[in-house]
C-alpha cells in the first residue's frame, strides 16, 4: 500500500504553444500565388499575357496611327525597307516617244513606282504583243509572269504599268502574239529597277513635309515609318494588329468570361436544387454538348447575317457563348455536388449557417479556383474558333481587322509578302501558347485533385 | 450494353433532329433572297420558281417537306449548281474527305500513342523537353498557318531537288494526300501526345506497376503488358471528338490544299450562300459526328469492362 501525501498532488503547470502554427497562415490564393511563381513557364506566360493586353489596350495609344490608313506608295513593304524617296511630277499621259530607231524594248524617262513606260519596235511575223511582268528570270518553263497588257495590233508598240508597282527589280517580257492572239517563241525581255517616288500632293497629305518648306519635284524624302511593314492595301500593320488584337481578345477573352458566367450559374443551380430539376437542366446541356460545335458557329453565322458597316462581332460572341456553356455548367455542378457532401458544409450548417452564407462562404470560394482554370483553357479555344471562322470567311466581317482574317488576307500573298501572314500567325501561336502554358500552371496552383502528374 | 446502345442512338436521332430543324429555321433567317440574282425576273417566273421550291408554301409546310424528304435521303437540289443533286455532291466529294481524315487518325493516334509514351519512358530527360516543346508548338499554332507553311516548305524542297519531290496542292495519288494528312492530325496527334503522356506517368506510378516489378518482370514486358496497354484506354475515349476535330480541321486544309473534298465544298457553298448545299452537308455533317461519337462511345464500352457497369 503506498500512501500518498498531499505533497504528491501538485497542479501540473499547463504547457503552452505546444502544438502552435510557427509559420503565418496562407491563405488559399496566397499559396496558389507561390506554387505560380515557383513555375516558371507559367510565370513566363503570365508576363505574355500582360504583355499582350498591354499591346491591346495600351498600343493604339503610344502608335497613334489610323489602321484604315492607307498608304498608297508603299503597299506590302515587309518590314525595314528602304524608305527613301523622290518627289516626281503628276502623272501625265504618254504616247510612246517619237524617237525613232527603238529596236528592243526600252525604258523611257525613269522606272518609278509610279509608271513604267515600255516601248518596244514590232517584233518579226507578229500580229500584236502581249506584256508581261515578272519577279523572276525566265527560266527553263518559261513562265513570263503576269501578264499586263494585250495589243492586238502592230501600230501600238508602248505600253505603261502602273500596277502595283513596288521599288524592286522586276523583268519584262514583250511576247509575240499569232493572228488569233496565241502566243509565238519570239520575245524580248529588259531588267528594269523601280525606284520609289511619290508626287508634292500624296508627300504633303501623308504630312511627310510642310508647304511651307516648299517640297519640290527632284526633293528627297523619306517615307512615313512603318516599323512591320504595310498590308496589300498599304495599311499599316502594327497598328492594324493592335486593331485585330481588340477584336480576337474581345472575342477570345470575353466569350470565355461569359460563357463561364453563364455555366456557373446554371451549374450551381442545377446542383444545388437537385432532384428532377437537376435531372432536367442537365440533360438540356448534355444535348448542347453533343452538337457538333464548329458547324453550328458556321450556322449561326449564317444565320446572323452580316448587314452593311457591321463588323459582326457581335454575333459571334453570342454565338461562342450559346455553345461554349454546357462544358462549365457541367463543371460546376458535378463541383457543388461534392462540397454539398462535405463535412465542412455540414458543420457550418449545424452552427447555424444559412443558404445564402454557403454560398457565399464556402460554394463560390471553392469552386472559384476550378472555374478560374477552365476560364483560362477556353480563352485559346475562343481564339482559334475566330480565327478559324475569320479564315474561312465567316467570321469578322473586312475591314474591321482581327488576327484570323488579317492571317486569311496573308495567306494569299505569301510567298510574296509573308509578313503579312506571320505576324497575326504569331501573335495568335504566341497568345494561345501563353494561355494554355498559363493555365498548365494555374490548375497545378488551384487545384490540388486536378494537379498533373508531371 | 445492348440497352445503353439503343440508348445512345434514340439521343443521337433526337439531336441529329434537332440539328437538321436548326439548319432549316437558321436558313430561313438569313438575310436576303435566294431567288434574287442578276437577271431580271417577270411576276410569272417568280411564281413559278417559288412554286418549284415550294417557298410559296408557310413556313411549317416548308418545314414538314423538308423533314419528309430528309428521312427519304433527299437533300434536294443545289442552288448555284441547278444540275447537282446535293446528294451527288456529297457522294462525289465524301470519299476524298473519308479518306484524308481516315489517314490523319492514323497518323494522329500513331504519332500521339508513341510520342506520348517515349516522352513518359525519358520523363525529364531531353526527348522528353524535345517532344513536349514540339507538342505544344503543335497545340498553339493554327492549322492554316501549319498548311500554309509546310506548302511554303514544299515549295521550296521541290524547287531545291529540281523535281516535284512531293506535290504542293491538288489530288489523285497517295503523294497528295501525304502531307495535307499529316497538317490535318497534326493538332489531334499533340492533344494526344499529352494526353498519353499523363496517363502513362500515372499507370507508371500505380500499384500494379510496383507489383509487376516486384515479382521480377522484365521491363520490356511490364510495358508491354501492364503499361501501355492500361495507358492507351483514356487515349481511345477522345476519338469521338478527335473525329470531329479532324473532320472540321478538313474544311481549311481541303482549302488551303485545293483537295477536292467535301469540306471544300462545304466552304465554298457557305461562301456562296448555296442554301440547300449548306442544309444538306450540315445535316450529313452533324449526323456523321454525332454516330462516330456514338459508335466510339460503345467501342469503349467494350473494350474496359468498367465502363460497362455505369
């Protein structure tokens, strides 16, 4: 038997801080924003991304010129030509020189962008000539480039192109024509360098001088700066590819951002009525779903119309978002179904907690980070559905620009000017890569049952 | 299964329903007139015209027409081409699209099948930086810039070897179809070399895999056997959108590449405004996308025995 005193009964000291949280607490988007910084493509994109909304938003304003602009002396210059140039007379018509003795074909005055002036004597046993124009020598096909000017008749031996004519080496070929216009193997060809030029009154409005410095014919001057160039109408492309980033982000960041809205709220509804409602509500999305997407945008398109000054962006948001929806609502029900199921909902509902503070507290929150990620995803989407709607010619209606019809308009003139065709190419490659590698990166941050196993 | 098909296929008839009633009341609000052209047209010829089109009729006889020939297969007349029957077009043009999109399956689920599982087998190793930067080159850019590219490319190699090594555009032999292939399941083939990539790493991690090491199996057979055939499962399922992916990614490369498909012809109808030529190959469009998703979906079922039993 042990007895005890009252000296073995003392009052243990409490211990305090035994079990104490050393580090502050994160929140939830305090830890999304490290494990985002922590990776490093995502970051790189995020920095696109800003970069990219900066060149929208903020662009028109530092490279204040008009995208409809056109400059007509230099049409689909490729970036960093030469911009200098002569100021030349009026155009005046011409009738070929009466100086007598041309026997090959030959330039008369000066080769400028502004006309060349062919003469030519007739050629042996031909009937009439055709003109052609080409970038290139004649090579073993024999291809002589595009034709310019058909005379069926020996009594016209000149000719003036004035078509689109660019400061660069060009050939031309004077081929004979047969009695019924077909073509014979005698030809001529002369190498000719274009210079460029541009008149008083085109120097004066495209504000290359003042009249007060009196700007002369013979005056040298550098044309307006174009730094990536001009289209094949002479506009000028960087600000015609901040104009076209309005309208692709608009449509690529704004029908996501819609639709998602839309899904949300129709998801949560669905989950959180339940029941037959739920049953309902789902079975119309999964008919959506099932639609076959891009056909139903050609339909709608169609259906829209296009009416006259309309850029027909407008119908195509509200087309993305007609069908883009079902995806998210689907999203954020199978969401409110699980948090409905969780302990945490079940203790705040037994502390007293009404619908309306679930909601707030616990539903949004909780499902934010999911709904952020698919945001995110369905940017890139909604890009390459206008671009590829912009391509085949149903989506923005010319001349508002957007990057897809900007590349369509590229593409035809690509072997030639592929300037035109890379830059909105690339600025569409580089926004979609910048979005999805973000996106990576966010659902890897937000979302631990979604992280990847990379 | 037998239930769950018969199923799917009531749903696939209500939607392809529903697109076809879709086409027709979007057509009937299109804008404009398709009898207006530029020639001049007497009252009498008018009536006439509109007697044979039945557009004298209310909409909901025009409506009730139009669903009696489509269950006949009658998809009517096109407009801009009044000696073709739309089904015609479609059975002179559909072959070549099958054909080209059957080859850029091929060449997708090959190519994303085998990237995916070297990029998991050298998982942080080069070929694995090499492939994933190639895949999400593909993922960014978009396919009219890759057809348009690699035919500047063509261009190029041709004129380089002196002969038409590979031809830039057109149609006929098995070197046409090679490269316009290839644009076209270019896009799947990255999605799926992702997707199988993820899946890999996670059957590489899983229990099975541990056990199969732990018994001694030989590392060949273990991929053989446990790895890939468990990893190319999720592979299958996007099949069904990977068709229609690939069969509205024909539409810009028949164009791009002058193939003449029905995509093509699609495109140039939408252009046109060809009316019954668009309702005709949306219609044959839709309820093709929504059968092949069917068919995969129940192929699925039969291949994993899991999927069965939801």
């Amino acid at each position: 038997m042990v007895n005890f005193t009252a000296a073995d009964f003392t009052a243990l000291t409490t211990q305090r801080e035994v079990q104490g949280i050393s580090r502050p607490a994160l929140s939830y988007w305090q830890d999304a924003w490290i494990r985002l910084k922590a990776n490093k493509r995502a970051l790189v994109s995020l920095y696109l991304v800003i970069g990219l909304l900066l060149f929208t938003i903020a662009g028109p304003w530092v490279w204040r010129v008009n995208p409809a602009a056109q400059d007509l002396d230099q049409i689909g210059q490729p970036p960093g030509t030469d911009r200098a140039g002569r100021i030349v007379d009026d155009i005046q018509p011409w009738f070929g020189d009466e100086a007598a003795g041309v026997t090959s074909v030959r330039v008369s005055g000066d080769a400028t962008t502004q006309a060349v002036r062919l003469q030519w004597s007739a050629l042996p046993g031909a009937n009439g000539h055709r003109v052609y124009r080409n970038m290139f020598a004649l090579g073993q096909e024999r291809a002589y480039g595009i034709p310019i000017a058909e005379i069926f008749d020996n009594s016209t031996l000149y000719f003036v192109d004035r078509l689109d004519l660019k400061p660069r080496h060009y050939y031309y070929f004077v081929v004979a024509l047969g009695p019924q216009g077909e073509l014979l193997d005698s030809f001529e060809s002369i190498e000719v360098d274009v210079q460029r030029v541009t008149t008083v009154d085109e120097a004066i409005e495209q504000g290359l001088g003042e009249v007060a410095d009196g700007l002369q014919v013979g005056d040298r001057v550098n044309m307006t700066w174009h730094p990536l160039g001009t289209d094949y109408l002479g506009r000028d492309m960087l600000a015609r590819l901040m104009a076209g980033a309005r309208v692709s982000l608009l449509i690529g960041i704004g029908a996501p951002f819609l639709f998602v809205l839309f899904g949300v709220i129709y998801g949560s509804m669905a989950g959180f009525v339940g029941g037959r409602t739920d049953q309902l509500m789902m079975r119309f999305a999964d008919f959506v779903i099932a639609l076959p997407f891009l056909l139903f945008m050609i339909l709608f398109k169609i259906a829209f119309g296009i009416g006259p000054g309309e850029s027909g962006v407008f119908p195509l948001l509200v087309a993305l978002v007609v069908l883009m929806w079902p995806a998210t609502a689907r999203l954020v029900r199978g969401q409110v179904l699980q948090i409905r199921e969780q302990a945490y909902i079940s203790a705040s509902q037994l502390l007293g907690a009404k619908t309306n503070y679930l909601i707030i507290r616990h539903m949004i929150p909780n499902t934010l980070g999911v709904v952020l990620v698919t945001v995110t995803f369905a940017i890139p989407s909604a890009i390459f559905t206008e671009a590829f709607l912009s391509f085949i010619g149903m989506g923005v209606a010319p001349p508002t620009p957007s990057w897809g019809s900007m590349s369509n308009e590229g593409i035809k003139t690509m072997l030639t000017t592929p300037h035109e065709l890379i830059f909105p190419a690339a600025l569409i490659s580089i926004t979609v890569l910048a979005f999805n590698l973000l996106g990576d990166g966010l659902r890897d941050a937000l979302d631990a049952r979604m992280r990847n196993t990379e | 299964m037998w239930l769950y098909t018969f199923k799917r296929m009531l749903q696939g008839v209500l939607t392809v329903w529903f697109i076809a009633s879709a086409t027709f009341f979007a057509m009937h609000n299109v804008p404009g007139d398709p009898l207006l052209n530029d020639r001049a047209m007497t009252p009498a010829v008018r009536a006439n015209l509109e007697a044979k089109y039945g557009l004298d009729q209310p909409l909901s006889t025009q409506y009730f027409i139009y669903l009696r020939n489509l269950a006949r297969g009658d998809l009517g007349i096109s407009f801009t081409q009044e000696n073709r029957e739309v089904n015609d077009i479609i059975r002179e043009h559909f072959p070549v699209s099958a054909i080209l999109g059957i080859l850029a399956i091929l060449f997708a689920a090959a190519g994303g099948i085998l990237w995916g599982a070297l990029t998991a087998i050298f998982r942080n190793r080069w070929p694995d930086y090499a492939i994933m930067f190639l895949v999400i080159l593909g993922i960014s850019v978009p396919s009219f810039v890759v057809a348009a590219l690699s035919q500047l490319a063509l261009v190029n190699i041709n004129a380089l070897a002196g002969t038409t090594v590979l031809p830039v555009a057109g149609w006929g032999t098995l070197l046409h179809m090679l490269v316009p292939a290839m644009v076209l399941g270019l896009g799947t083939m990255a999605y799926l070399t992702r997707l199988m990539r993820s899946s890999m790493l996670e059957i590489i991690s899983s229990d099975f895999v541990r056990t199969a090491k732990a018994k001694g199996l030989p590392p060949a057979r273990i991929f053989a056997k446990h790895q890939f055939r468990n990893a190319i499962l999720p592979v299958v399922t996007v099949l069904g959108p990977a068709i229609a992916a690939i069969t509205t990614g024909g539409f810009v490369v028949e164009l791009v590449f002058a193939i003449p498909g029905l995509g093509r012809f699609f495109v140039e109808a939408v252009q046109q405004l060809d009316y019954t030529v668009i309702m005709g190959t949306t219609v044959f469009y839709g309820a093709f996308l929504v059968f092949m998703v069917i068919v995969v979906d129940v192929l699925y079922g039969f291949i994993d025995p899991r999927v069965r039993l939801e």
